[in-house]
C-alpha cells in the first residue's frame, strides 16, 4: 500500500480511538438488554430497529436488529464487530483510501448529522470512518 498523503489521516487524527462499534445481530432485544441494563451503559437513541450506548470513555456502541436496512449489510459484510473512526473529512479519507489501493465497500452515506462509508482492512474487517456534517444556523 501506498503512504496516504496528509489530510483527513493527519497525526492529530490517527491518533484518535473508535468511537462507535457497530454489531448487527440476530439476538437483539437480549443484546440491548445487556448493554443498558446489566450493564448500565447510557441510551443515547433508540429506534425500533437500533439502539445505542454510551461508554465512560464517550465511546459509542450500536447494535442494529434483523428489521433495520443496515443489518443485511453487516451480515454481509463484517466478520463481527465494526469499529467507526471519526475523520475531518470523509471524503477526502475516501480518495485516500482509493489512492491507497484500500477497498472502499459501497458509496459514501449520510443522516442528518454524519457522512460515512465501509472500507475492507488488510485483516479482512469491515471499518467505517465518519465525519460530522456542518451544522447551519439561521
């Protein structure tokens, strides 16, 4: 591979740990319920199809049920937990990755407030990386 040039993937970003990891899993509720109840980690959002918690660390995690569009993704793609690294700029990361010969799975994806996209590591895990997408004030 080649070096990535520096941008998105800058010291002050390497150095940064995940802070999401995703799981989609067929075992849903029992999950959720270890995470916020046993465990007592902090609900931050919770839909019918996912849920996530916060750790101490302000970590994320974020487990999807078989009913939510991302899991047959998941299912498809990962080896088991997907950890998400947070960059300053997706898209930029994205060419990075491209020129760096990395496999970028499927197209760049966004919600109200983060742009995303998969990439396959050396190790033959599913990655994301992450930006925040510019808020507007009015």
């Amino acid at each position: 591979m080649r070096n990535i040039r520096p941008g998105p993937f800058s010291a002050a970003n390497r150095g940064r740990c995940p802070i999401g990891y995703w799981s989609s899993l067929q075992q849903y509720e029992p999950m959720v319920h270890l995470l916020r109840d046993v465990m007592g980690l902090r609900v931050e959002f919770e839909t019918p199809t996912t849920t996530e918690v916060s750790l101490p660390s302000g970590d994320r995690v974020q487990v999807f049920a078989p009913a939510d569009r991302y899991f047959a993704f998941f299912r498809e793609h990962a080896n088991g937990v997907v950890a998400l690294f947070e960059v300053d700029d997706v898209r930029a990361a994205r060419d990075d990755l491209v020129s760096a010969e990395v496999p970028v799975i499927g197209e760049i994806e966004r919600d109200e407030n983060w742009e995303w996209l998969n990439f396959r590591g050396p190790d033959g895990n599913l990655y994301e990386l992450a930006s925040r997408r510019p808020t507007t004030t009015y």
